[in-house]
C-alpha cells in the first residue's frame, strides 16, 4: 500500500467525521513513562489530600451530599 492512498483513506475518513459534526481536538497528557512520573503524582495527591483535610467546609458539603443519595439505585 502506498503513503498516498493510506493520506487519502485517512482523509477520507477525516471529512466524514467532519461532516458528521464532529472536529479533531488535540490533547496533551503527561507522559507515564518519565522517570519521575510516579514521584509527581504521588506529590499531586499529597496536596490535594492536604487541601481537603484543611477545606472543613467542603467536607461539610460533601457530607450533606452523602445524606441525599438515601435511597438511590444503580
């Protein structure tokens, strides 16, 4: 197969998403495979952890939340 029927497939399948409505978005995410990947999310989680033991008044929402889910089912 050559590099120029595989462009036009592609593109062919391009302009049908296109016209279905739908348009490419480009999204950027952390690479998993760095070293210090593990370390970083680790460091991340230990923040949030702390932000919301010292939020007293988000737990209080979120304990409020958890009253009103009485009687809900999958």
């Amino acid at each position: 197969m050559t590099r120029k029927s595989t462009n036009a497939r592609v593109q062919k399948h391009r302009e049908a998403l296109r016209r279905a409505g739908l348009r490419p978005v480009q999204i950027w995410v952390p690479d998993t495979r760095r070293t210090d990947f593990a370390r970083q999310c680790r460091n991340q989680s230990r923040r949030v952890a702390a932000a919301d033991r010292a939020d007293l008044e988000l737990s209080h929402f979120l304990e409020e939340a958890l009253t009103d889910v009485d009687g809900w089912s999958a």
